[in-house]
C-alpha cells in the first residue's frame, strides 16, 4: 500500500517535470522585433595589435535581427603594418545585446573566430577584440564602426 502511494508520487512528480520542461521548448521560434536598430551597414576600422601589428578596414552588414540579437557578416581587409601584405578576411557574425549600449558579437574570420565586445553611442561602436585558433595562438585588437549615412 505505502509502495503504491510513493510510486504514484513518483509518477505525478515525472509527469509534472516532464510538462515544465516541454512547455519551456515550445517558445516561439518566430523573430521577435528588433530592440537594437542595427540593420544596415556599418564602416569597420581596427588595429590588430598582437601577435602583428595590422590596420584593419571593412564592412559589417548587419541583415538580421530579432530582440536583442543580430546576425550578418563581416568583411575585411588587413594590411601588416611593416610589410605592407595585405590580407583579406571575411565571415559571419552572430552577437547580442550583453549589458545597456554594449554588445557582444562573434566574427567567424578564417580558422580563427573573433569576439567583439563594444560600447554603442549613437551610430558608432567601439571596443576590443580578441580571437584564438585551433593551435592555442591569440591575437586582438581594438575596432570600431560606425552606420553608414542613409
């Protein structure tokens, strides 16, 4: 009788655990409106400060964007400041809103995915970023962009 009663307690628990947690996977996948306004493209320049030292110049474009978070891509240019080689660097970028006015977006460039975290003050972004191959090497750097003029 006493098994009875813990294994039917044992059971409503499950089924209740199991409710909570399918009614918490069936949020809406639909995108929700934009709480950033970062759309469009953005004048990108950086300095890669280690383990070279190189300008950095481009294009983020900004295509997607739902709440806080954002999608897009990143395009670039790379010049080492003491041989004058050029490179050219290009990939997606998914981030978000990390904190009021900052946000938080990886740049997969290369072999070597870059975080980028930075403060927004009206149509420009400026802050850090820091990237880490495969092999354990880093490199980092400052950056900045600002919204193209509409």
């Amino acid at each position: 009788m006493i098994a009875a009663r813990r294994q039917r307690k044992v059971a409503v628990l499950l089924t209740l655990s199991g409710c909570a947690l399918l009614s918490a996977c069936l949020k809406s996948t639909e995108p929700q409106p934009s709480l950033l306004q970062l759309n469009g493209s953005w004048n990108y320049t950086g300095v890669q400060t280690s383990p070279v030292h190189e300008t950095i110049t481009g294009m983020l474009t900004i295509s997607r964007e739902s709440g806080t978070s954002f999608q897009g891509r990143l395009d670039l240019v790379g010049v080492n400041s003491q041989t004058g080689q050029s490179r050219v660097l290009g990939g997606l970028v998914s981030g978000s809103e990390s904190g009021t006015d900052v946000i938080d977006f990886d740049a997969d460039l290369e072999a070597t995915p870059r975080r980028h975290v930075g403060q927004i003050v009206a149509d420009t972004v400026t802050g850090t970023w820091v990237g880490a191959s495969a092999d354990g090497s880093m490199s980092s750097g400052t950056f900045r962009v600002e919204r193209e003029t509409r």
